[in-house]
C-alpha cells in the first residue's frame, strides 16, 4: 500500500471517528437547547431543532441562503430562501421551500419575490 494511500485511509478513518465521538454531543445539546444553529438567522445558515408536539415528534433541519432580490427592488431589499425537511418518528410532516424579501433598513417584509423563487 503506498505511503499516501494509506495517510489518505488514516484520514478518513479520524474524521469518521470524530463524527461518531460528537454525536452524543450533538444529542444532548440538541435535547438541552432545542436547536443548534451554524451561521446567522439573517443569512446562510443551517439550524437543526426538534419538533416535540402532541402529534408530531421528530428532527427538522432548516437551511438558508441568500438570494438576489428582483432588478425592481430598492437596494435596501435582501432576499433569503430557505428549505425545511423533517424526519419524524411519531407523525407526519411534510418539508417547506419558501422566500421571503426584507427591507433592511425598517425591517419590515416586502412583496418582492426573487427570480430564484418563482411561485408554484
């Protein structure tokens, strides 16, 4: 086995043992705080939290991104589209891919709807 094959398997071996290391973590961070989330609510972001209902229980991850708003849109306007999928064990539940428009000098949401997000 060459030398760089073999550094290559000890690679991925670690990281495949890290990834089973963290996941207990993962588990009571999740269970103690609800959600974890990677990056800012405003911009890319990936949030994992659980769903604890009287008739859905499970895990949903939601991704975001930014996206350009129409050519139409005042400066101010930034875009994000967002993708939700859930994985249940007691319910059902289907997953949700929406956009939404902000004005980021009041706040305020707009009714500008980006090309990346043509309505179904």
């Amino acid at each position: 086995m060459s030398k760089w094959l073999r550094r290559l398997l000890i690679l991925l071996f670690v990281l495949f043992w890290l990834v089973v290391i963290l996941t207990p973590t993962l588990a009571f961070v999740l269970a103690r705080n609800g959600q974890v989330q990677v990056g800012r609510t405003e911009g890319r972001h990936w949030r994992l939290f659980l769903l604890q209902e009287p008739d859905t229980e499970g895990v949903g991850l939601e991704r975001g991104r930014p996206v350009a708003p129409p050519l139409e849109a005042p400066p101010s306007v930034s875009c994000l589209r967002t993708t939700v999928n859930y994985w249940l064990w007691a319910g059902e539940g289907n997953g949700a891919d929406y956009c939404q428009c902000t004005d980021t000098v009041t706040g305020d949401v707009t009714q500008f709807i980006p090309p990346a997000c043509p309505l179904p």
